[in-house]
C-alpha cells in the first residue's frame, strides 16, 4: 500500500516538474517574444501604430539641398508659399455646413477656387494639395488660428526664386513639390550633383493626429513628418561663384548683349567667380527657343584672341622676336595662289610683331604661323590648356577642340582663330590668367565641396595644382604685347583708369547668318586686370557683336569698374 502511494506521489511530482518546465519554457518564449518586439521592432511597431492613427498628404523631395556660393550664399533664391492642404475624410467628419463662408471669409481673394474646392474636389477620400491658389502669409495665419478641420495652410519650398543666379550652371530638377514628387535634377549641378542634394529619406509628409474613430483630435495640428520621424535635408553643394561677382556680371551682360557669355576666373585660385549665359531664363517658363544652353561652356571660334597662342608658341619656340619687323600690304598670298585679307584692307605697312598683335595684323600672324606649323600650335593649344575641363564638372570635361590641317590655308585660317579651332569661352578665360600669372596654369574650378546641413565638410573636391607652361621672359613679353592692345591697339574701349588692363580683341566669322542672310559675326574680348598684382581674368563673347574691340571690350570694361565695389 506504501510502495503503491510513494509511486503514485512519484508521478504527481514528475509531472508537477514537467508542467513547470513547460510552463518556464512558455514565459521565456513569451519574455524572449517581448522583448524582442521592444528592442528590434519597437520602432517599427510604434511607427506602425502612428500610422493607424494619422492621415497623411506626401510632399515628395521636401528638403533638397542647397547650391551656394563660396561664401556659404543661396544661388537659388528658393522662398516659401502656403498653399491649400486639404483632407477630405476630416472635412465630412466635421460636417462642411458654414466651412465655405468661414474659408470666403478668411480668403476673399480664392472665393471661386474655395466653391470649386468644396463642391467637387472634395468628394474623394485621398487628402491633396489645392495648388490653383497661392495663399499670402497673412491668409495663412488667419487660417491657422481659425482651425477648420480638414483644411490647413501648408508652407512649402518653391525651390527657385525670381532672383535666382547662373541658372545655366545650376540647372533645374524634375517634379514639384506642389504635387507630392520627389525632385530629380535634370540638367547643370541640379544633374551632375543629384545624389548629394536629394535627402538620404527623400518621401516628406503632412499628416494630423486622429482618434480610433478617424475624428481629428482636440487641438490637433498638422506635422511634417519622414519616414523615419524628422526629415532629413539633402547636402549642400558648395560652388567657386561668388554671388555678388555673378549678379553683376549678369546685369552687366543682360544691358549690352542679347545672346553671349562672359566669365570671370580668380587669377591666384584659378576659380571661377562668374559664369554668365545671355539670355537667361524663367524657371516658371521654362526654357524658351534659344536659351536651352549655356553659352559659356559652348564652343566658338575665337577669332584674332587665338593670336595669344600663336604669339606664346612663336616666341617660346624662337621663330620670331618681338621687334621683329615685318610689312603688311593688306592681304596673305599662299604658293597655290589663295589669300587672306587683313582687317585693314589698305595694310598696316611696316610695323613690329608686338605692334601686329596690337594692331590685330593677320597677315603677320599668317605668317608667323607657318613657321610654327600646324603641329606646334595644337602643341601649345594643348600646353596653355584649351582643351582643358572644368574641375568639379564633369558634364564639360573638354574645353575645346584644336584640329589644324597641314595645308598653308589651313594654317593661316587656324592662327586667325577660325578653321580647326573652336574653343570655351571658360578656356579663354584661363589663357588670359596664364598670360597675367607670369605662364603659370591653374585649371579652371567650378566646385569646391559637399557640406552637411549643419556646415560640416564632407566632401573637398581638390583643385589641380598649377604648373609652368611659359618661360616666365615669353609671359612677360606677352604681358607687354596685350597692354599694348588695349593702350594703343584694337582694345583701347577696354582701358580702366587708375588700375589698368591687358588684354586681346577678337572677330569670329560664326558659320551662321542673319535674317538677311548675311555672315553673324560674333566679337570677343579676352583680359585680366589691375596690371598691378592681376586678380581677375575675362573672357567676354557677344554672339553678332561685330568687332571685338567694341561690344566685347565695352562689356570687360563695365564688369571691371563695377566689380571695384564688390571685389
């Protein structure tokens, strides 16, 4: 009887044993389940409840990054409008009797827009933004106080301003914020720095608490909102223009020229501080029949400005000096018979090769050229960096094009910047800062680095370092020739009292014609200034400007006496 209850007891007791092991098991399931959920997926799961109870509009790419200058300043001009946020199912919850007189009221100037708004648009389900009305701060406040439910003001980010600056350079994006898209750069650094500027959450939102009824909340207010809580902003893009610089030489070029570029390079840093393309345009247009490119960075026949490069190439290589006397009767005679005119049809008659610069002789340069041959003068092309790109901008990685034949013609018709050669005008721009940086080049920089938000450097994009390509004698003698130039020669409209300039005029035959179908001649002015200590190299083109030396060299002038305020 004992044996029997001592196993009975025994049985009870293994099973209280198992039934506790298991029940052990089941709590550590159950710990291991929670806490697994409060760790891992707590986030997730708190988000997720947030969800359930809110009701959201997207706004897409919200925080884009900015474009500045190297100061830190906004190119973009971006400014902030409200518009009509509406959210249907939080509209009929709280009735819509009186909302259309308290809107009316509150927005006399939208009273179509607001019947138009409640009557139709406001039947679906689906909160989006009213973007037919653009409501005024004063009409935002006032809407805010009176909080309607279902109709808020939102502020958003109209990524251009009207004073927008170097929209060429910049660019534009794809997609509005108006209507919930992420934006996408389509063109400029907008494209080429698309992953930077677009923020690491780029899908931004507005969204109201509600109850598990779907009734708004008391004292309920809109919030912006990310994926992830707080929305993050996209890097900023930290350029070499400075703003200033760019504003002027805009208003200068929008006042002399109807179609041309000017550029304006640092001379000690090789940055660019302005890049100018005429006709500018409306970003709430968009581009119109001939403003779609950036005739800055387009290539152009540059004309007598070529001549700097014959001129380096003949005195480095040591075919001719710079007393060298030579007669210009008016016109070139090749072997086979063909010729090419001076400017000046009667000649220039005797005069030295520094005066022949001066005076732009294309017969001497001519000349001088078929000395050289074609193979030195793309040799020096190359050298004094006319081919070069533009540091930080990949989207021009070739500043121009220099393919000389070996006919005497060909030769001829390259020195006098036609045939063979078309070049930047940023390109030229750098030629004129090797002149005045005594033959030192510094590649053109565009773009200087990536920065955080908050400042920080996240990415420098290093400048190339600068390297001889002319004996500092042939620079200083070419320094000599272009002072000439412009004191007694075809730049005397580009002369700036008290400070002094160099530089060289050019007339290019463009290959194009007028209405009349007569040949567009387009003029450009390349130089630096003070002579003192240079720190600012030009290059200026009037697309159908006629002779260099006087729409291009009045422009270069105006910038420099302009920019003594500024710069």
């Amino acid at each position: 009887m004992r044996l029997g209850r001592f196993i009975m007891s025994a049985r009870i007791k293994s099973r209280i044993v198992f039934l506790g092991c298991c029940f052990f098991l089941a709590f550590l399931l159950l710990a291991g389940k929670v806490a697994y959920l409060q760790i891992y997926q707590g986030e997730k799961l708190a988000s997720m409840a947030v969800e359930r109870r809110t009701v959201s509009l997207d706004l897409g790419n919200y925080y884009r990054g900015d474009i500045l200058d190297w100061q830190g300043r906004s190119l973009l001009d971006s400014q902030v409008s409200y518009h009509l946020a509406v959210f249907p199912s939080l509209l009929l919850e709280s009735g819509s009797s009186g909302t259309t007189e308290q809107l009316s009221a509150l927005l006399p100037g939208h009273c179509q827009q607001v019947g138009m708004l409640l009557n139709d648009e406001a039947n679906g389900s689906e909160p989006f933004l009213f973007d037919d009305a653009t409501l005024t701060e004063e009409e935002a406040v006032s809407l805010s106080k009176e909080k309607i439910p279902g109709i808020y003001a939102v502020p958003l980010i109209s990524r251009y301003g009207n004073q927008a600056l170097a929209r060429h350079i910049v660019g534009s994006t794809r997609g509005s914020v108006v209507q919930g898209d992420v934006e996408i750069g389509l063109k400029g650094i907008e494209s080429l720095y698309n992953e930077e500027l677009t923020p690491a959450e780029p899908n931004v939102n507005v969204s109201v608490v509600v109850d598990g009824r779907g009734e708004l909340l008391k004292g309920g207010n809109l919030h912006l909102r990310g994926e992830r809580g707080i929305p993050a902003r996209g890097k900023n893009v930290v350029l070499t223009l400075d703003k200033d610089v760019q504003q002027t030489v805009e208003k200068v070029m929008d006042k002399h020229a109807d179609k041309g570029a000017a550029v304006v390079i640092d001379i000690p840093s090789g940055e660019i501080k302005a890049l100018v393309s005429c006709p500018s345009y409306s970003y709430a247009q968009g581009f119109l029949w001939g403003e779609e490119f950036d005739r800055s960075l387009n290539l152009y026949h540059p004309g007598s400005v070529f001549k700097i490069v014959v001129a380096a190439a003949a005195l480095a290589e040591g075919v001719v000096e710079v007393d060298e006397k030579f007669e210009c009767d008016g016109r070139y005679v090749f072997q086979s018979g063909e010729e090419i005119s001076c400017w000046k049809e009667e000649g220039h008659g005797e005069l030295t090769f520094k005066e022949a610069f001066a005076y732009s002789c294309n017969e001497v340069f001519v000349e001088v050229a078929q000395r050289l041959g074609s193979e030195k003068l793309e040799e020096y092309a190359h050298l004094l960096g006319l081919e070069e790109g533009i540091t930080g901008y990949t989207l021009q990685d070739q500043g121009g094009v220099v393919q000389i034949g070996n006919l005497q013609g060909q030769i001829g018709n390259a020195a006098l910047g036609q045939d063979g050669v078309t070049i930047c005008p940023v390109n030229l721009a750098a030629l004129a800062a090797v002149v005045a940086q005594d033959g030192v080049y510094q590649k053109p920089s565009l773009v200087k680095e990536i920065r955080q938000p908050n400042g920080k450097v996240v990415k420098a994009i290093e400048a190339t370092t600068p390297h001889r390509v002319l004996p500092s004698p042939v620079a200083e003698e070419m320094q000599s020739m272009m002072e000439l130039a412009v004191d007694e020669g075809t730049g005397k409209k580009a002369q700036i009292p008290g400070l002094g300039s160099a530089g060289k005029t050019g007339s290019a035959e463009s290959g194009r014609a007028d209405d009349e179908g007569e040949p567009v001649i387009d003029a450009l002015f390349v130089g630096y200034a003070p002579l003192e200590k240079p720190q600012m190299a030009i290059a200026v083109l009037v697309e159908g400007g006629g002779a260099g030396g006087n729409s291009a060299a009045v422009i270069f002038k105006e910038i420099i006496e302009d920019l003594q305020i500024n710069y």
